[in-house]
C-alpha cells in the first residue's frame, strides 16, 4: 500500500488561509431611515441582500436604526418597505470589510431629488398617516387586552371585597379594547391589500368581543378574519364563540346548529395545523363540551369531550370533563326493595384515564373519590324503610 504524504507547507498554507476566510464576514452594515418630514421612521421592514442571494430582515427601531453584522464584503441591495405602498424602496450599496458602511434612507430628500408627483406623494402621506394611525389603535387595543388579562388573574387570588372593584377594571379594559381595535379595522379596510394585518386585527378584535360577553359580533369577526386570512387560531376563535353564542340561545333548533357549526369550526383548525398539534384540537372540543356543561346540557357534552380525549388522551382535565358528563346523565330505577342505578358506559374508564393521565395532578383526587362513589352506586340502595332503619341504627 503506498501512503501519500501531504508536505507540511501544505498545511501551513491552509492554516493561513483560515483567518482571511473568519475576516471575510467581518462586515457590519448601521443605518437610518427618515420620513417625508425627515423624521425617524420606526417599526419599518429593511431587508439587505446580497448579489448572491443571502439575506437580512430587519427592523427599524424608535430612531429609524437599524444594524447589521456578519456580512461579507460585496454589493447588496437595501430595500424598505413603506406602508401603503406594494413595492419596496431599494437601493444599492457596496460594502467593504474594515470600514464604516453607513446607510441613511432619508424620504424627504429623496422626495425632493425626485421632484415627486404631488398627488402621488399626498397619496404616500396619506398612506403612511393611515398606518400610523392604524398601529396606535392596534397598540392601545392590545395593551387594553393584556390589562384585562392581567385583573383576570388577580380575580382569582383576590378577597370578596376585592372583587367587585376589579371585576369593573376587566370590564372597562375589554370595552377599551374592543372601541380600539374597532378604530384600528375601520383603518385596515381602507387598505384592501394589507389582508395579513387586517385579520390579525379582526382577530384581536373577536377576543375582545367575546370578553365582553358580544358573541355574535366575535363571530362575525372571526369569519372576517378567516375570509382575508384562513387561519388555525382564528377558527378555534370562532368555535369557541360561537359555543357561547350556543349557550346564550333559547330555541333548541339555533343551539343545535351554532353547535354543530362550532363543531365545524374545531375540524377546520385542526385540518389547517402544520404539524398537527393534538393540544390545541383538544381545546377546542373541550370549550364547546364546556359551555354545554355549564349550561346543563350533560348528554349533548359528551360527544365533543370524547373528541378532545381522543385528540389529546394525556389531558387529565378532558376526562373528568367527560366522566362528569357521563355521571350527569346517570338513570335510575326502581327493582323491588332496592334503586338501581343505570350508569352509561365508559363513565368509569374516563376517571380511571384522568388518573392515569396525571396521578399527581389536580384532577387525580377529584376521579378517585367519584371511582368510589361509582362503585357504591352500582350495588343499588335499599327503599325499604325498615332497612333504612337498621342502618340508621348500626351507624350510631
């Protein structure tokens, strides 16, 4: 067998090679981008790319900054996506390592080298104030929101005395919220093209009706959202109000279908889900078996909670859900001496998987203690009244 050498000049020359490669990405690209006024512009998209394809997304800060390192030396393109406007700005630049590469991306000066069209610079102005205004709506919207969630969890470590000051504190959060983001959609609809932002707003806006307790505008809200901008969120926004649509009606055949069209709601998200996530499927047939609980309609929540147990069957809380489903809607009868009790199946094997799902968890106890219950009940009890007697008297 003959063995090449590699001569040791060779391996110095390689080990030379390595700093100049590490330097070559030494670039480090600072700017600013100015308005029509010449005042920083914030929160704007700047992407940098290179001739070669590599790219940057940036975006500007409260000063109109933006930065960049790690690039190598070269010609990139810096282009700034304005508001209103469906084509970036771009420009040109070459950068080089070691030295100061500065971009400053000011739209006034811009402008006026231009000799920009009037009326096509009112309609960029107009464009960019929409935005601006837009945003602001959206910011206090959203900041409305976190407050209220914010009193939702002091509500439940607060005192009897404490609660009524900050149950009206949620409640005038959420109006604020929902009179916001009304402004900030009346704002992106008149930017038809802007879809993507639009239905965040329709969104944030069906949270803050449904908060509210105004399902049925959370609803049409959520199905403005999903028309601009199908989305797996937006669908489990919409089952779940329109659940709590369902459980404010009083005509049997208008809960039926707003269940069934919840029910709908829950198939479409979890059909939108890349990669499926099993967690937020079973969320959404937990909320509509839920409301129907807690509206006492124990038979009609079954269904639903056996599809969130089959979506996600580590989900502690989805059995006992299902197991006080099934025991809400236990039957009774009566044979000679003795009340049988008629206990549909599949009630004691939800407990059983709500235990096993999380021994230790919150749930575990509360199944136990209804196992036992369960196992008493299935003996039958006596209605003789003198047998009713004895164990009165054995128990003393």
């Amino acid at each position: 067998m003959i063995r090449r050498l590699i001569p040791a000049w060779t391996v110095l020359a390689v080990a030379l090679l390595l700093p100049t490669i590490a330097a070559a990405q030494d670039v480090r690209v600072t700017g600013q981008v100015l308005d029509r006024d010449g005042k920083p512009w914030a929160g704007l998209t700047v992407v940098i790319k290179s001739d070669s394809g590599r790219s940057f997304t940036l975006k500007t800060d409260n000063q109109g900054k933006f930065s960049q390192i790690g690039l190598t030396p070269g010609v990139y393109s810096v282009s700034v996506n304005l508001p209103g406007q469906q084509q970036p700005y771009t420009e040109k630049h070459q950068f080089s390592s070691g030295e100061d590469n500065d971009v400053t991306i000011n739209f006034k000066a811009i402008a006026a080298q231009q000799g920009a069209n009037p009326e096509q610079e009112k309609k960029q102005q107009e464009a960019a104030n929409q935005f601006k205004n837009m945003k602001a709506h959206v910011d206090a919207g959203v900041a409305a929101l976190s407050s209220a969630e914010d009193v939702r969890k002091q509500l439940k470590t607060a005192s009897a005395d404490q609660k009524p000051a900050l149950e009206g504190q949620m409640k005038t959060d959420y109006q604020t919220a929902v009179t916001e983001l009304q402004q900030a959609e009346q704002a992106a609809a008149a930017n038809p093209k802007d879809t993507k932002n639009h239905a965040i707003i329709l969104s944030d806006l069906g949270v803050a009706y449904s908060n509210s307790g105004q399902y049925d505008q959370a609803v049409s809200s959520y199905q403005k959202a999903i028309e601009l901008n199908p989305q797996a969120g937006y669908y489990n926004g919409l089952s779940s109000s329109l659940a709590n649509s369902a459980a404010s009606q009083t005509d049997p055949a208008a809960v039926t279908s707003k269940i069934t069209d919840a029910g709908a709601a829950c198939d479409k998200a979890s059909a939108l889900q890349t990669p499926p996530n099993p967690t937020d499927t079973a969320r959404c047939w937990k909320n509509i078996g839920i409301v129907l609980s807690n509206k006492g309609d124990l038979k009609d929540a079954i269904a639903p909670l056996q599809k969130a147990t089959q979506a996600d069957p580590k989900d502690a809380q989805g059995w006992y859900l299902l197991g006080s489903a099934f025991t809400g809607t236990i039957d009774s009868k009566q044979e000679g001496d003795k009340m049988t009790y008629i206990i549909p199946p599949g009630t004691n094997d939800a407990y059983q998987k709500c235990i096993d799902a999380d021994p230790n968890g919150p749930y575990a106890a509360q199944c136990k203690t209804m196992l036992d219950s369960l196992a008493q009940m299935s003996g039958g009890a006596s209605t003789m009244v003198g047998e009713r007697k004895k164990t009165t008297k054995k128990s003393h």
